[in-house]
C-alpha cells in the first residue's frame, strides 16, 4: 500500500448502493420495473435518518445530546439507537399511500381538493 493510500481517511459505517445500468446482471429483480431501481438498505438508510434528525435539531438541543455523550453518561450510540428504533417501527406502524394529482391542476386547485382524502386518512 502506498503511503497516499493509507493517509486517505474512509468513514466508519455502512455505505449506500448505488445501482448503475451494469449492475443489471447482478440484480435483474431491481430492474423489472419502469422506475430507476433503488437499492435496499433500511438499514443504512434508518442511521442517515437519525442523524440528519440530530444535524437539523436546533443548536440549544444538540449541545445537552452532545454533552451527555462526550461524557458517556448517555453513550451517543444508545441514543441515536433509540431514534433508529423508531425510525425502523415506522413502515409497520404507519400507512402510507401514494396520491397522484394531475398536471393540469393549479397549485391553488390541488390542496383544495386534496384535502378530504388526506384528512379522511389521518381521521381512520
């Protein structure tokens, strides 16, 4: 190994998969559809999620989180395990729907008539 090969520095952790056209052979499932294929990975996907949760938290509530893990009275992987978890209980515990509207509605017409169907979900 060269000496410039060991002072690159690589992130700890999983990596995405990015699925490419010559990854065809490889994942034929990924390809039957008419979409761009998306490559599984919840799990990878669950830590992105938690911590751009934490990034976007507002500075007075990120310090008392990041403090309480410098000094591992609240290790910093207990608590963005407990944010994973929840993140993980989510595609079971909440229903999702896709609502597709058409072109030809304004942004002033769509929320207007998509309104009762949204609420009528969120009512159950």
């Amino acid at each position: 190994m060269s000496q410039s090969d060991q002072d690159v520095k690589q992130p700890a952790g999983a990596k995405p998969m990015f699925i490419d056209p010559h990854h065809r052979a490889n994942y034929p499932d990924l390809f039957r559809g008419t979409r761009k294929p998306l490559a599984p990975g919840l799990e990878c996907m669950t830590s992105r999620i938690a911590e751009n949760f934490h990034s976007e938290l507002p500075m007075v509530s990120r310090r008392p989180v990041e403090a309480l893990g410098v000094t591992s009275l609240v290790p910093l992987e207990d608590h963005f395990g407990q944010k994973a978890a929840v993140v993980r209980r989510w595609p079971e515990e909440v229903s999702c729907s896709l609502l597709r509207l058409p072109a030809s509605w304004s942004t002033d017409q769509a929320p207007d008539i998509v309104v009762d169907p949204v609420r009528s979900k969120l009512d159950g």
